[in-house]
C-alpha cells in the first residue's frame, strides 16, 4: 500500500475559483466575434511563448482526442510524455473543458452508428445489426 494518497486534480482547485476578475476575464474572451479579434485579443494579452505554450496544449488534447499514442504525440510536439500525461488527465477527468471544446472542434472518433446504412444492406457487416433500427 502506497504512503501517498492520489487525490483527484479537482480538490487542487482553490475554492475561489473562479475569481470576480477570471469571471470578467472569461466574458471579455466570449465577447469575442471573430478569429481575428480572437487574435488581436489574445496577442494584447499574451506573450508569444504564452501563446504557444497554450497552442502546444490543445494540439496534445487534439491527437489525444484523435486516439494518437504518446510516444508520436511527444515526438511530433517536442514535449515530455509527462507533460502529456497531465493533459490527458485533465482531458479525462478534469472539469469537463478540454472535452467540451474538442466534441464542437475535432471530428468524430468513428462509431457504429456512423456506419452507413449500405453497409448493412449489402452484407458487408454479416452478423451485426443496424445500430439505427430497434
């Protein structure tokens, strides 16, 4: 038995959060209509190594999302599989965000249900039912 105990990243989060002035700063990032303001916004705000920093992030939630092995995910973005590891937990278990965002932004994981119907008809899939029929 471990002496350490693995509290969930949740409990890591003060009880302030979100503070009045996140909560201001998150409206101001909603007020925003356009990649290009998103942009200008987000330079005004940010240094570049901030910038990218936070793009290396959601490229790691992206190839995560899309089912890619930390190994190509390390290589291909420079960073540890530590670093990772940590943004697949929040991807998983974290407060929902990552998971939010990457549902609306990336395209599906494939799902039998994707399956077109033809597939079905002409015997391809022998033995499974259409998941679209009761």
């Amino acid at each position: 038995m471990s002496r350490f105990k693995m509290e969930p990243y949740k409990t890591d989060t003060p009880s302030s959060y979100p503070t009045e002035e996140m909560k201001e700063l998150f409206s101001a990032i909603l007020s925003l209509k356009s990649k290009e303001e998103a942009t200008k916004f987000f330079r005004d705000l940010l240094t570049i190594a901030e910038i990218k920093e936070f793009s290396n992030r959601w490229q790691m939630v992206k190839m995560l999302y899309m089912g890619k092995p930390y190994t190509e995910i390390a290589k291909k973005l420079k960073v540890s599989t530590t670093t990772i590891s940590r943004v697949a937990h929040w991807l998983q278990n974290g407060f929902g965000g990552y998971k939010s965002v990457a549902d609306r932004t990336f395209p599906t994981k494939f799902h039998d249900s994707d399956v077109p119907d033809k597939y079905f008809k002409s015997g391809k899939l022998r033995g499974f039912r259409n998941p679209r029929v009761m």
